[in-house]
C-alpha cells in the first residue's frame, strides 16, 4: 500500500521532487512501525492498568 501511495504522489510532482517524496513516505512509514512496535502494542498487549488499556488474557 505504501509503494502504491508513494507512485501515486511522484505522479503529482516534478521530477527534481521525486527521490525527497519517496524517501519521506518510506520514513513515515519506518517511524510508525517503531513507534507502534515500542507503543502500540505494549499498551494493547501488556499488563492492565486501571481496566483502561492493557490485557490479562496472556
């Protein structure tokens, strides 16, 4: 999904643009999986909490 959405986007640009948008979209993309990866699924997967975030089925 990413690669389609980075082709999708160099389309709408000019040329001299197009490695600067690539490389941005392939960052985001890198930095939400870390950030998911040490955040997201530590508050999805890990201990309870005052019943707001977390999870005692493991």
């Amino acid at each position: 999904m990413q690669a389609g959405f980075v082709c999708y986007e160099v389309g709408f640009i000019q040329s001299k643009n197009v490695i600067s948008v690539a490389i941005e979209n392939i960052l985001t993309f890198v930095i939400t999986t870390l950030v998911y990866c040490f955040l997201g699924f530590a508050l999805m997967f890990g201990p309870t909490h005052l019943g707001i975030f977390g999870t005692n089925y493991w």
